[in-house]
C-alpha cells in the first residue's frame, strides 16, 4: 500500500490538536457535566485532565515508536495483539464518528439553529472535501478556524467579566456522586490530543515531533478550561446545567449582552475547527485498520496526487451525515466518550510493555489512566454505555466473520 507524506511540523501539529480540544468541550461540553456534578464541576474537569495527561504520556511514547498512521490501533496490535489493537481502533472510529456529529451539531445550532439537521450535514460534506483534497490544506484551514476561534473566545471572556455577570454560588450546589460522570463528559473534550498521535505517518521527525506536540496541546487546553469553566459557573450558576449555549448566555446575563454574538460565531467557528480535526484523525485509523484486514481492503486506498486516504475520508464523511440528520447533541457526547475510553484503556495497556528506555515516565501512570479510563467509562450514562458494548458486540462479531471467510 502507498505510505502517506510526511508534510506536518510541530507548530501543524500542535494547531490540529488544539482545534480538536478547544471546540470539542468548550462550547458543547459544560452543561452536560454542570448538570452531572453541579458546582463541583472543575473537580470532574481536573479529574478527566489527569486521566488525559496519563494518556497522553502514554500516546506520545506510544507514537514515538511506532510513527504510523492509526494510533492506538498500531499500538495495540504491535504491543498486545490484533484482537486488541481492532477492538482499539473501532472504539476509535465509532467513537469519534459520534464526536463529528456532535461537532456538526454545535457549530449549525449556534450559526444556524432553526434548520440545525441540514447545515451541520452541509458542514459535514465540505469539511470533508477539504480532508480529501490534501493534509496540508487541513491543516491551513485548521489554523484559520483556531485564530478566529481564540479571538472570539477572548472577546467573549472579556465581556462576561467586564460585564458584571454573576449567580450565587450556592446556587448550584455540588453533586459528588455525578463528579466521575461529569469527569467522562469532559474527557470528551480533551480526546482531541489523538488526532496528533493518528497522523503520526504525515509528521515529520516523529520521533521528536509527536512527544512535543501533544503534552504542550494538552497543557494549553486544561488551562483554557479551567478559566472559562470558572467564568460559567459564576456567571450562570443553575442556568449552566440547562443551557444550550453557556457561553452566550453568560455574555447575555452581563452588562454586555451585545456582545453575545461574538460567542455564538466564536463556538460555531470552535466546533468546525474540531470536526475539520476529526474527520481527518478518523479517516486515518480507518486506512490503518483496512490496510489489515480489519475493515474491507479498498478503504485502503492512498489517492495519489493529493495523498490522503479519499474512499475511507468519504466513507466517513458520508455516515457523519447520516449521524447529524438521526441523533442528538447529548447523546452523541456521551456515546463518543465510551468508545474514546476504551481506545485510551488500550494505550495504556500497550504502555505498560514498555521497557524502561522506551518511555521518560514512571510505569504507574500508564496503570493510573488505564484504571481511570475504566472507572470514567462506566460511570457514563447507562444508555450510552449500553450503545458502546453494543457496537463493540457488532464490530468483534462481524471482524470474526470476515476473517473466517478470508481464510
């Protein structure tokens, strides 16, 4: 099978990483977990950005030896086996196809709500279109999407504490027992540090490159979360758990609501940035599983004047566009989380057989994220769980079939 091109530097990656992270949770994420654990909200924040750091850790060595395309797909297979690394990969792309509807969804119900189904799948299409014309045209555009994302974020931050907006605190008061579950929603947010690890093929030096890029997109973005999680729960209080668009309204509830319309074009913005991201790192492990065997050989393909691979792009594309027209915003969130959970369970996994001069951390942190990706996926609500041991069910059962009829 023809090799992708390495054409992405540190600074692309980084870009792509954080357009995943900061329009994954910030616009979409917050009132799902407000709603889970109330005000202790940043404990369920700080709990999924440990878990997120021991991934990472563990990602980033992970991508530093084995630079293919796939992520943790490659890494289960080469380090635990195939049955591991397919069930790795599928929870990866059942997962975060979910994510895309989800993204989809954000940026039309803020740009466009009264016909959110149809805009998020035209959004959807030329996203995809742009994927399939090229890696470093992603990665343009994802820079594009990220300054105007950040700018209007800042403008938004700027208004709500200009503004005066504030709730009492004990207005919502905190749910300890919904912090593990309100932890599974936000990590969510943070996946989006693996579509560094999954376009590990169209690095260059990924040796260097990968355990850069993705402890520094990580750090930035936990530390963005906790200022605007902050902001949120002092501006809204109860309304936080309940709304549609927290960051709008929290401009809205200030002095300032004319400056609303910033945070509605900055989400819409953020959540293309994020989808863009997606729809790339999900193509890629969809080439990675079919070059094995693992899904049907001709999503294999490399096209070969723009370098991507444009029947599994298409292919994902296409069911995004189903997803946004048949699910909602919620649903998807919390099924994408099961499945990324899993994925992130099986890096660990393949961390802990690294030998001591593979990996610059010690062996309990790959054992912590692999316990807390467990412990967060189960807390998750049940129908989403339900929904995740299903597709699993599915994709072990027909990858059964399909090998037994190849041999």
């Amino acid at each position: 099978m023809p090799p992708l091109h390495r054409r992405l530097t540190t600074a692309d990656a980084v870009v792509i990483g954080l357009g995943s992270m900061i329009g994954a949770g910030l616009f979409s994420a917050f009132a799902p977990a407000a709603a889970a654990a109330g005000s202790a909200l940043l404990v369920g924040l700080l709990l999924a950005a440990v878990v997120a750091f021991c991934n990472a850790s563990s990602s980033a060595a992970l991508a530093a030896l084995h630079p293919a395309a796939g992520g943790t797909y490659v890494y289960g297979r080469e380090r635990l086996g195939p049955l591991w690394g397919f069930l790795a990969g599928w929870g990866f792309v059942i997962g975060k196809t979910a994510s895309c509807a989800a993204m989809a969804l954000t940026a039309a119900e803020y740009l466009v709500p009264d016909h959110a189904g149809p805009v998020a799948a035209v959004f959807a299409a030329a996203l995809g279109a742009v994927n399939c014309a090229g890696i470093t045209r992603t990665a343009r555009l994802a820079r594009v999407l990220l300054a105007l994302t950040l700018a209007a974020l800042a403008a938004s931050l700027l208004a709500v504490w200009l503004g005066g907006a504030s709730a009492p605190a004990s207005a919502l008061p905190p749910a300890p027992l919904g912090v593990p579950q309100a932890a599974g929603l936000l990590f969510f947010a943070f996946a989006g540090y693996a579509r560094i690890a999954t376009l590990g093929e169209e690095v260059r030096d990924p040796e260097r490159t990968i355990p850069r890029a993705i402890p520094l997109a990580l750090g930035i973005v936990v530390c963005l979360y906790v200022v605007v999680g902050s902001t949120l729960l002092v501006a809204l209080g109860p309304r936080l758990a309940t709304s549609s668009a927290p960051l709008a309204d929290a401009v809205r509830a200030g002095d300032l609501p004319q400056l609303a319309p910033f945070a509605v074009v900055g989400a819409g913005v953020a959540a293309l940035g994020a989808l863009l991201a997606l729809l790339a790192g999900v193509g890629r492990t969809t080439l990675a599983m079919a070059r094995e065997g693992d899904l049907p050989a001709p999503l294999a393909a490399v096209h070969p004047r723009f370098a991507t691979p444009h029947r599994a792009d298409l292919l994902v594309t296409a069911a995004v566009v189903v997803l946004v027209l048949l699910v909602d915003l919620r649903g998807a969130i919390g099924f994408s989380s099961f499945g990324v959970l899993v994925y992130y369970a099986i890096a660990n996994a393949a961390a802990l057989t690294l030998r001591p001069d593979q990996r610059w951390f010690p062996r309990v942190l790959p054992a912590l994220g692999l316990a807390g990706c467990a412990v967060l996926a189960l807390t998750l609500p049940w129908t989403s769980v339900l929904a995740g041991l299903t597709c699993f069910a599915v994709g072990t059962t027909l990858r059964t079939w399909h090998h037994r009829r190849a041999r």
